[in-house]
C-alpha cells in the first residue's frame, strides 16, 4: 500500500500516474529481459564506424562522411545538456569508451 498526500487533487494525479508509469517499467523490464543501449551509445557506436570508414575513402567524399559521423554525436552531446552534465567532458569520456570497445556506454 502506497500512500499519497499533496497540495492538490492535481499533484496527487500526477504522482499517482508516475508511481503507475515507473511500476510498469520495472514489470516489463521482469518480463521482457532484453534491453536496448540508451544515452546516445548506439549513436556514438554509429559515429565511431562512420569515422572509421571515412579514413578509407579518398577525396571530399571522406569531409562528407567525417560530417555526417559527427552529427550522430549530437545526440548524446543534447543529453548532456539537457541534464546540465558538461557536454566537453562527457563526449571525451564517450569517445575514448567506445573506441575502447565499450559498446553499450551512453550518457
């Protein structure tokens, strides 16, 4: 049993519909065990294997590719900022991660 006070019929609505949302994840996360990368880790595993096929391209094409790899770095780079965590850092941090190997690190 779970017990609920606030200010207002509002506020109780509203946690009593978070407290349901987070139950429900926990439940799924039981039943079903598989799971997906979150914070921008597939994002930057996409930026890291476009960086790396870039090198082997010649010509402008590879500005292109190089480009287009860094834009999936956006991603996890807005994350960070949303969450107010320095966006330097952490990018470093995620960089120096995956090129490590560590596929399933994100924000």
């Amino acid at each position: 049993t779970i017990l609920l006070r606030g200010g207002g019929q509002q506020f109780i609505d509203e946690s009593a519909r978070s407290l349901h949302d987070s139950i429900m994840v926990v439940r799924r996360a039981m039943k079903y065990t598989n799971i997906v990368a979150g914070g921008g880790a597939v994002e930057m595993e996409i930026a890291k294997s476009l960086s790396e096929y870039a090198k082997t391209i010649p010509g402008k094409l590879q500005n292109i590719i190089k480009a287009y790899a860094k834009s999936f770095e956006n991603i996890p780079q807005q994350l960070c900022i949303n969450a107010g965590i320095d966006p330097i850092e952490i990018m470093a941090q995620l960089r120096k991660r995956h090129h490590e190997g560590d596929i399933w690190t994100g924000v």
